[in-house]
C-alpha cells in the first residue's frame, strides 16, 4: 500500500500541530508551532489568522520530511480546531478583514447581556442547545460587524466570509480566493448559536435574532467526509474530516457508545459525554452540543461541560508571574510542599464557564496568609483544575442520572502525575489515561482515515485503544469533603464582580 | 595540539560582559565592546540563549546572564519537563514494542523512574512513578553510568549488591560492561534485576549531546530476548528511535 499514513492538523489555541499517524493508530512524526496571542485590551484575546496559516505552511512539510515521506503516501489530512474563535475574511483577497476573535475575548459581554435580556431570548436555547454567552461565535460576529465601518455591507453581499479555524484552514489548503471551498463541519457550526441543534442546517431565527447575514456563512458538512483536495501544504491529499478539539478528542478516545465520556485537559478542560443519537438538554449548566457525524449517518450528540481556565493558569504562573520557567515545572514546585496551606486559586480570569456560567465573575487567591509560598501557591493552581472537573462531574451525573465510574483522561497536562493523582483522589473514581495522550489529533486522524477507508470501522479504531496509565483515588473522605467545602466557598466569593457598566 | 576555539574565546568573553556591571546589554552594546561584527555577536549570542546562559528580554531585546548559569551544578532538565517532552514518543514505544516503557534519571546513587506507560495490554498495572531502583542491575541504570561519569564514580569500588545470579558483580566487571555499551549505544540487562525479565535502554541526550536520562522497555526474557538469551535486535532499534526522537526535541545534535 502506497498510502501510509495519516495527516491530522491540531489548530489549537496556543500552537499549530501536524502529527503523522500510522495504521496502529502510532505517531510517526510530529511538528509545532506556537503562535503569538494578541491582548490589546483587557479581556481581548487575539489571534493572527495569516500567521497561523504560514506557521501550517511551515509544520505541515516538516513533518513528512521528518517521516521521510512525500505527500503521496498519506491517505488524507484530517483537521481538529480550537472552538468558537472567529475569523472573517475577503473572498477576493484572502485577507483577513481583522484579528480572529478567539473564544477567551469577552469584548461582547455588554452585547450578551443586551440580547439576553430580550423577550425572545428563550429561542435561542431551544433552538441550538446553547445559551447566549461571550464564549460563541455569533456575538463576536456581531460585535465585528456593528464595530468595523462598511463590514455588514460587504458580509451581505457575501464579499467577506466568516468561519471557524477549520473553515478558514480548509478553505486556504483547497486553493483561497482561487476555488477554495468554504465549509463547516457540525460540531464547529454546533458552536456559533446559529445551528439548529435539531436540524443541523442554519436557522434563520437565530440569524435573525444575532444579526448574522445568510451571506457569510459557510455550509455546514458531516464531521468525516470528504470536502476536497489540497492544493497547498500537501498537495492531492484530500481533506476528509474536520471536528471541534473537545469534540476531536471525543472520538479519539473511541468514545463511540452512549455514556462513554472523557476529559481533555489544555488551556480549558472540557469534559464530553457522548448522549446518542438524540440531543440531551441539560438543567445544571451543561452544554448540548454535536459530538461528531460519520457522513450521511445521523449526527451523535454530546453533553459538555467546559472549563475555560485550566492549563492557562499554569502559563500565567509562568509568563505572568515568572514563579516557573516551563509549565511542567508547576509539579516540581507544587511537590515542595504537602499541601495548599489553606490557599485557593479560583481562575475566573474570563468569568466561569460549566456550571456556573457566570460571566461577571473574575479571579482570586483566597486564604492568603504569611505561611504562604510560591509552592502552595502552584499547589493550589494544581487544586483549581482538579476542583473544577468536580464540579463539571457532578452537574453531568445529576444531567445524566448515572455516576461516572472511570475517567478517561487526556491532554497536555495527564503529563502531571500530581494532578492526575488529585483528580482521582477528589472525584473518587479511577482516572485513565490512553496510549495516545495526543487524542485531539488522534481523533482527527481517526476521522479523516475512516472516511477514505484507511480504517474500516469504528471497532478497528476501538482496538487500537490501549490504558497507558492509571491513577487510583487515595483521598481520606472526610478531607475531600472539607476541601471541596473550601474551594465552592473560595468560588462564590468572585462572583458579582464586574458591575455592568450602564445600568439603568 | 589544535589552539584555542575562537567562537568559544568570544563566548566567554560576552558571558564576562554581561556579568559585569548592571547585566543588561544591546547587541550593539556588546558586539561593539567586543570589536565584533553585529552578525556574529547576534549568532554567538543565540547559540548561549539556546542553551540558557544567556536571556534576552522580551521587551527591550537587551540581553543577560540565563538563569541556567546560576544552575550549573544541579541538574538542567527538570524531571516533570523531561517527562512532558518525552511523553508522546514513549507512548509510541509502548505501542510499537508492545512493552512497558519507563524513563529513568540518576539521583544519588539510584535510578530514579521518572515517566511509566503501561504495557498495552490493559492488564492490571501500578504506576512506578518515583521508585529507586539500581543502577548496575537496571538497562536504564547502566546506560546513565556509561554516560555520566560522575555517576559513575560514584559507585564504590569492590563487590556489588545482587539482585539475581546475572547481577554485574564488580566494579571491575561493571567498568568493562559499561565501555561496551558506549561502544553500541545501548545498554541491557537480562535478569540481572529479577529472575525472568529482560529490559533494553538507550540515552537521552540534551544540548550539546549531554545524557540527561534513559530510557527503555522492559518484560518477560522470552519476549525481550531471542531464543539465545540476546535482546531481540527489532526491540532494540525501536528503543534507539524513540530515544533518537526524544534528544532531538530537546536539541540533541544528531548521532
């Protein structure tokens, strides 16, 4: 077989990675490229969508030259995407008409309370399975259009086109403003608030209620099928699937079957449960979203709960604070002492997310005393994350009425051995890691390569799915119960600290 | 005898500078103290941020002694770092061998496991994570003492503690194994540590080709080792790649 290989793209929210997978589901190579984050006020985050276009240009030829291979031997390039974050650009130029939106940004919290507070506001839910927050695309979109003069006219007459990472990458790899193909996958549009969750096609109520010109948008495809051939980075290689990160990693832990779930711990954390074919709505701040969809089968749904601010605390306990040089480093100064000497880090940097959606929130260190030193400080940055999958777990087993028995873990961070030990330990149950701690890119690897039959069957890639390490919880009871205490009364007290700014 | 290495000459010199006076210079600054032209103060000084003597601040491009500097005599590479760097090519070990992999570094005197992937076979495995095992009975152990000469020294002269009867037993004998394994690159051990496992390891280098750990897989003799108690050469290769693949992502040259 001449094919060997399968090509997944991770545009994630720091770094673009391109990984070279085999038919045991086995890296081959690996290439990355970080990309610069733009913060030109407080609570903007930006990113560069030409940048990151040329740091792919870049990975991608690197990585089949580390394989020692040429485009030819790949299947197909499959494609995984931070969430959320808006890009709009010229159809005619391939430019961008501003800096990607990322999915941190709250720029539009003043327009989200705004639409919130309209009477039909209650469509909104009903019809995309999310609620209006900063977080989703359509208020960003918004926000764009009204803040960038002439914008609107241009997006209606379909001159400036908008799109999701993914949307953006594919339309670049397939040739640009010469023939690029403009689309979506599901799980991606499952995330603007303009799908309807039910019908998986653009709503025109949600269109109209953002604001959001027809125009723009992309069409809305299966998560695996084919959507064309590259003509850049890897030329004749066609793109056969695109998925959400979160949603990405679902698939690459093979979590195929209703009530499977797993946790992906990178800048936020993001626990999905697969709910079958039918959506689930969920009453304690859970997320009804798509969980991916194998060409013309029906759609698999998924509930998620999201954190926004897991590994992101540990970068600014680096770049902001300059207490570590490297992120692993937190474990080495997290170990230098026995506990978090009564200190708690709750990171509402963005305000919380699942399950508590409170937007105004913003972060504190709590329990400060003279006692206190930079090790309980990252012991209690460590603590953050473990807590918040807690909270995240307890909203899914009361949505789901059953109790998680195992998580499955994957991600950047299951490279901490304390913190995974910590998250066994406060959920009570045992945490599993996979073979593949890259399942993002696994999973986009397993979709692109089920969708030109390099895999068969979702049962093939089921047995490629191997326990590489297990943490077993160790946690006295009546501890846990105590520290779980402290840390919902260390959450309370951000709440209600951004005073809307016009109230009347 | 070859005279002095210019390039190092000048690198010690700009190392002089910046521990003089207030520490912050411009490129300009420096290649002009020097009598240096821009481009190869510029080169000079990447090569010392690349290895962490020298930082450059991001705000204001002037540069200054690396906190690396400051570190010299302890070990570079933190252990939960090597992990992280580490941990996508050991998976990929464990899955290729079908054995467990474990990473090791030299602390005191003993092996310290620092990464464990289980054998994929979902069987019932406990992580090892922290555990301090011998360094002449160990493949990791041994690949470490042959690259690391202080390590080595620090194994007293005379008889050596046994595990099993195939335990290296004396410093002599142990002094002639590990000449053999810098000879082919790669170290191991068969049922020295317990009767009825074999193990196969090889270096991680970092910077400069410096070892900053070992790493390897381990199991039973009659899957580790051909039908003549030798490791199988395929196990090897797979070991020797994946080490390969680690020094390379922590800027190893090649080899």
């Amino acid at each position: 077989m001449a094919e060997r290989y399968v090509m997944s793209i991770d545009q994630g929210t720091t770094s673009t990675r391109c990984i070279l997978f085999d038919h045991g589901g086995r890296l081959v190579s690996v290439t990355q490229r970080e990309h610069k984050q733009h913060f030109p006020r407080p609570g903007w985050v930006e990113h560069d969508a030409t940048e990151i276009w040329r740091n792919l240009e870049q990975i991608g030829p690197k990585a089949l030259a580390q394989a020692r291979v040429g485009p030819g031997q790949v299947a197909a390039v499959g494609i995984a995407n931070q969430r959320e974050t808006t890009v709009l650009w010229d159809r005619h130029t391939g430019i961008p008409v501003t800096r990607a939106v990322v999915w941190q940004d709250t720029r539009t919290d003043m327009l989200v309370e705004e639409l919130a507070r309209r009477p039909d506001a209650y469509i909104v839910e009903e019809l995309c399975g999310l609620h209006v927050a900063t977080y989703f695309s359509a208020p960003t979109i918004r926000w764009l259009l009204d803040h960038t003069p002439g914008l609107r006219e241009r997006a209606e007459r379909g001159d400036v086109l908008f799109g999701t990472m993914e949307s953006w990458l594919i339309w670049k790899l397939t040739g640009g403003p010469d023939g690029g193909v403009h689309v979506t996958d599901v799980t991606n549009a499952s995330r603007t608030l303009l799908m309807n969750i039910n019908t998986l096609s653009w709503d025109d109520t949600l269109l109209d209620f953002f604001g959001v010109p027809r125009a723009m948008l992309p069409e809305i495809r299966p998560s695996i099928q084919t959507y064309g051939v590259a003509t850049r980075v890897v030329p004749g290689v066609r793109i056969a699937a695109a998925l959400g990160d979160q949603q990405a990693a679902l698939f690459g832990q093979t979590c195929f079957a209703v009530g499977e779930a797993k946790c992906t711990y990178g800048t936020g954390s993001f626990l999905l449960l697969n709910t079958g074919t039918e959506p689930v709505r969920s009453t304690h701040g859970l997320l009804t979203t798509v969980g991916y969809q194998i060409d013309d089968q029906p759609a698999v749904y998924a509930l998620e709960g999201s954190i926004a601010i897991t590994g992101a605390l540990v970068q600014w306990i680096r770049d902001g604070l300059g207490l570590i040089g490297t992120a692993p480093e937190i474990e080495t100064l997290a170990r230098s002492v026995d506990d978090n000497g009564g200190c708690y880090i709750v990171p509402a940097f963005s305000g919380l997310f699942a399950p508590h959606w409170r937007s105004e929130a913003r972060g504190i260190i709590v329990g400060l005393t003279s006692y206190i030193t930079k090790g309980h400080l990252a012991r209690a940055v460590l603590e953050a994350t473990g807590w918040q999958t807690r909270e995240v777990v307890d909203a899914m087993n009361a949505d789901s009425g059953l109790d998680l028995r195992k998580l499955k873990v994957d991600g950047g961070m299951t490279a901490n051995n304390l913190l995974m030990q910590f998250i066994a330990d406060v959920l009570n149950v045992p945490v599993v890691r996979p073979m593949v701690a890259e399942t993002v890119s696994l999973g986009a690897a397993y979709a692109a390569g089920l969708a030109v039959g390099y895999w068969p069957d979702l049962e093939g890639l089921r047995r490629n799915w191997h326990r590489a390490a297990q943490w077993l919880p160790a946690m006295d009871p009546r501890l846990r119960a105590e520290e779980y205490d402290n840390w919902q009364r260390a959450v309370e007290r951000t709440f209600d600290w951004i005073k809307p700014s016009h109230e009347e | 005898m070859p005279g002095p290495v210019q390039s190092i000459e000048r690198a010690a010199a700009i190392l002089r500078l910046l521990a003089q006076g207030s520490g912050r210079l411009g490129l300009s600054e420096i290649a002009n103290s020097l009598g240096l032209a821009r481009g190869t103060a510029h080169g000079i000084l990447r090569t010392l941020q690349l290895v962490g003597f020298v930082e450059q601040d991001e705000a204001t491009g002037k540069y200054q002694l690396g906190a690396a500097l400051l570190h010299l005599g302890t070990s570079y590479l933190d252990v939960n770092e090597l992990r992280s760097r580490a941990i996508n090519w050991a998976d990929a070990l464990a899955a290729r061998s079908g054995e467990a992999v474990r990473i090791g570094t030299h602390l005191q005197g003993k092996l310290l496991v620092v990464h464990h992937v289980f054998r994929p076979d979902d069987t019932l495995q406990t992580l090892d994570v922290g555990m301090l095992l011998p360094m002449h009975a160990t493949a990791m152990g041994k690949v470490l003492l042959a690259y690391d000469a202080n390590a080595a020294a620090a194994v007293p002269d005379g008889d050596l503690e046994q595990f099993s009867r195939r335990t290296i037993r004396t410093t002599r004998e142990l002094t002639r194994a590990l000449s053999g394994i810098r000879e082919v690159g790669w170290a191991a051990d068969v049922e020295e540590t317990t009767v009825g496992e074999a193990s196969v390891a090889a270096p991680i280098r970092g910077y400069g080709g410096l070892v900053v750990g070992a790493m390897g897989i381990s199991g039973p003799v009659e899957r580790i080792c051909d039908p003549h108690n030798r490791p199988r050469l395929d196990l090897v290769t797979f070991v020797r790649d994946a080490a390969r693949a680690v020094s390379r992502d922590l800027g190893a040259p090649r080899w």
